[in-house]
C-alpha cells in the first residue's frame, strides 16, 4: 500500500513539474516618448521645486485667512433677530406627542412653517 502511495505521489509530482513552465524573457521594452532630453529637463526642475503634491505634510501649511461677505454686525443682529421671533422652535418634533399646540398655530402661519 505504501508503494503504491508512492508510486501515485511520483506521476503527480512528473505531471506537475511537466505543466509548470516559465514565461520567456523578452528583454527590455523599447522607449516610446515623444519628447527630447531638452524638453523633458525643465519638467524635471519645476516637479523637483514642487516638492512632493501627494505627501502628508503638503496640507499642514496655515490656511489663508477667509474674506467675508457680509459684515460681522449685520450677521449678529439677524441671528438676534431669528433667536427672539416667537415661532422659531415651533416644529413638530419639538413637542411631545408631536403635536403643535394649538395656541402655537399661529406663530407658524406667520413665521410661514
């Protein structure tokens, strides 16, 4: 019984070693650029003084400081304004049941909610 394992082992090992082949080497692939030596050294110098665009310190630099639109008192009086309007909070999850009182309905039909 031995034998025979044996024996069954070595023509697999034959037909393994017979069906693995290797790739053949083809050599090097020949240069397909359009461009010259002139034209490709200045590429090389702007990319070189770019530094590295997908490293992880390219983003730590400080962001530039924002210009806003609009000036920072009108911004505060209009949110003065929407905190004290009567029906700001009036939506129907604020409330349990979610339900809106009916005193609060018409806050919402003036507020348009």
């Amino acid at each position: 019984m031995k034998t025979s394992n044996i024996l069954a082992a070595a023509a697999l090992s034959l037909l393994a070693a017979a069906g693995a082949h290797a790739e053949t080497y083809e050599g090097v692939q020949p240069l397909t650029s359009g461009y010259s030596r002139a034209e490709v050294a200045p590429q090389a110098v702007a990319a070189a003084r770019a530094g590295n665009v997908y490293g992880d310190g390219v983003s730590s630099a400080v962001a530039p400081a924002l210009v806003a639109s609009t000036d920072r008192a009108i911004v505060r009086s209009e949110a003065v304004a929407a905190a004290h309007a009567p029906g700001q909070n009036l939506r129907r999850e604020a409330f349990a049941g979610s339900v809106v009182p009916s005193q609060a309905r018409s806050f919402t039909r003036q507020a348009g909610l």
